[in-house]
C-alpha cells in the first residue's frame, strides 16, 4: 500500500515547487487490519457465552420455574461461564507468549514420565476412551524444558484428540528419541481434518466448521497456544490427518537448546 502526498516547498515565503511524496504503508495498514481483526473476533467470542448468560438469568428471575427447567438453565449458564474462563486465560496466555512475554522455567523435563502423568489424568476424565503410551522404555527422554508447558502442550493435544474421536476411541502417545531430539506423538482414531483446514488449523480462534464439531466446545486457541509454546522450545508442531480416519499430531523437541545449533 502506498499513500500519496503532495507538499509544498516554499522559498522566500514564495511557493518554489511541489513535491510528491509516496510512502510505503504495507506494514502500517497490515497491523491495523490484523488489530481490527482481533478485536472482532475477541467480542464475537465474548458476546456469545455473554448474551447466554443474560439471557438465562433474566428468565431465572423473571418466572417461577419448575426444578427441572431451573437446573437446565443453572446448568447452561455454568457451562458458559467456564467457556468465558477458559477464553480469557487461553487468549491471555497466547497474548503473552506471542508477545515474548511468558516466563518459561527451564528445567530438566522428563518427557516420559510427564506422558504417563498426562495419559492417567486424562484417563480419569473419560471412560469412553483407552489412551496408549508407546516408548522404549530402555531410552532417555529428558529435554531441557518448561515442565507446565510442556504439561499444557500434551493437555492440549490429548484433550483434542478425546474431544474429537467417538467413544471407544483410541489415543497413544508415543516418543521416539532421535539425535539430539526427541518426537513426541498424539494419533487418534477419530474424526480427521479435512486438508482444506490444514493450513489454518494452529491459527488463532480457527475451529474447523461442520456442524458435528460445533456441538464440540472449544474456543479455537489451544493449537495456537501448542505451536508458540513449542515454537519457545525451538520445537516444531505439525499435523499428518486423514478425513474421517484420525489425526496425529508431531512434535519435534530439541533435548536442549544447544542441540539444535550443533
Ligand atoms: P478447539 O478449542 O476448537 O478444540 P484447537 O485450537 O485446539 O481449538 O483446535 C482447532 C480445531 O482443530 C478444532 O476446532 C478442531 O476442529 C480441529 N482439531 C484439533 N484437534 C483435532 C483432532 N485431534 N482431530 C480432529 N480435529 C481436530
């Protein structure tokens, strides 16, 4: 984008010439754009969980309810109320890192041990799914990391990948120890992305639209969130999916931040 101008030059208080002035405003006009962007989007979301909830209440305290319907509405307005929670802390948190302003703890991070933690939490959160771990036990999976990261990034994944599979699924995680990396996987057996989602699928508030996955709460930010704390690690995140036959997610986690400049 360029903007154009014309300025006088004066000489003795006399006009002694025009000057044209073309200034390049491609930077200027993408920020704005990127900024107006978000802030729609930002109050879609919040508008949403907001307007049911008013909604809700307002019928609460107009009519005398039976239990059933009362416990109904308590219910939606619960659940909403969670969505708004979850939004703002998962966009804060994405704020933050895209800003470089996240403080990550570097520790020694055993990945192993953090994915059978992960998989017994998750575990306990769903009867309807088995989750699997797949790892040569013999080998060392410790990398120089973030711990909650890392605890947030497989959440993440894991959670998805229960999320969008149907009962009875299937979920392994499954590492592999390369040189001086190691790859983490989440596969499942659910429901795929379809290819013309790929390309936007780890960007912010992207949710892939069919009406199956509508019915799926969610706020469109964990895959956002995945990448940047991946990205923090020097790591890299990417999707291989089948429509209709499942997903796997793969991360490539250098052992430490040396290793990947060797
Ligand atoms: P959400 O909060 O919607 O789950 P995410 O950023 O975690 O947001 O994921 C973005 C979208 O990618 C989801 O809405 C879903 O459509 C798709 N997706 C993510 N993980 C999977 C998966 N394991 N299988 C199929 N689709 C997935």
């Amino acid at each position: 984008f360029l903007q154009v101008y014309a300025e006088s030059i004066f000489r003795d208080g006399k006009i002694h010439g025009t000057m044209l002035v073309l200034r390049d405003v491609t930077a200027e006009t993408e920020i704005d754009r990127m900024k107006s962007e978000l802030v729609s989007t930002v109050s879609h979301e919040l508008r949403t969980p907001l307007s049911s909830i008013y909604g809700f209440t307002e019928l609460m305290l107009e009519r005398d309810l039976k239990e059933s319907r009362r416990e109904l509405y308590l219910k939606t307005i619960h659940d909403e109320a969670k969505r708004l929670s979850y939004l703002v802390n998962d966009f804060l948190d994405l704020q933050k890192m895209e800003a470089g302003k996240q403080t990550f703890e570097w520790e020694t991070v055993d990945l192993l041990e953090l994915a059978r933690d992960s998989i017994s939490f998750y575990q306990e959160t769903t009867d309807s799914h088995h989750l699997h771990l797949d790892a040569d036990v013999g080998q060392d999976f410790k990398i120089e990391a973030d711990l909650e990261g890392m605890r947030q990034l497989l959440g993440n994944l894991l959670s998805n990948a229960i999320k969008y599979s149907p009962e009875g699924g299937n979920v392994l995680v499954s590492l592999e120890r390369l040189e001086g990396q190691v790859v983490m996987k989440v596969r499942d057996n659910g429901m795929g992305i379809p290819s013309s989602a790929l390309p936007n699928l780890f960007g912010k508030f992207y949710r892939v639209d069919n009406s199956d996955r509508r019915k799926i709460g969610g706020t469109g930010l964990g895959l956002a969130i995945c990448k940047e704390i991946a990205k923090a690690h020097d790591g890299h995140l990417h999707v291989e999916s089948i429509y209709g036959e499942g997903s796997t997610f793969i991360c490539e986690l250098p052992t430490s931040k040396e290793a990947i400049h060797q």
